[in-house]
C-alpha cells in the first residue's frame, strides 16, 4: 500500500499526522462524491483505531491514538 502525506500538512501538524490527514480526506472526498455520510451540511468519515493499526502497519495502536488524539488537539485540520 502506497501512504502519501501533503509537505504542507507535515510543516504544520507533523509528518505522521499529515499521513492520517491524507487518509481523512481520501474518504471524506470519496464519501462527498457518493453522497454519503452528510449530516448538517458536513460529509463524515470514521474509523476505529483498531482499523487504523491494520491501514497503518508501521504503527502500533499506542501511536496512532497520540496521533490522532494530537490532530483532536489542534482542531483546525479541515478549515485550510
């Protein structure tokens, strides 16, 4: 599996959070091209952090609950 991550994202929030952005906004573009998951207004993604141990390897489920709990903390990662 090929992981991309945007420089801009990685400057601003870290590398392996702009990996998970990237993966955010793969799904939420999917999900608004399907119409899918709309609710007021907003299209939505979800996934558990057990999926993301198997979508992210190289990362153990400890990581990836600091790196998204560090993407919760910086709250203004959809409004660039």
């Amino acid at each position: 599996m090929i992981h991309t991550f945007d420089t801009d994202d990685a400057c601003r929030y870290g590398q392996e959070e702009s990996v998970i952005i990237q993966n955010f906004r793969f799904w939420i573009g999917h999900n608004r091209a399907n119409r899918m998951h709309q609710h007021d207004g907003r299209t939505w993604t979800y996934n558990s952090i057990q999926a993301f141990t198997e979508l992210f390897p190289y990362w153990t489920r400890k990581q990836i609950s600091r790196i998204v709990n560090s993407l919760i903390d910086s709250r203004d990662i959809g409004h660039r």
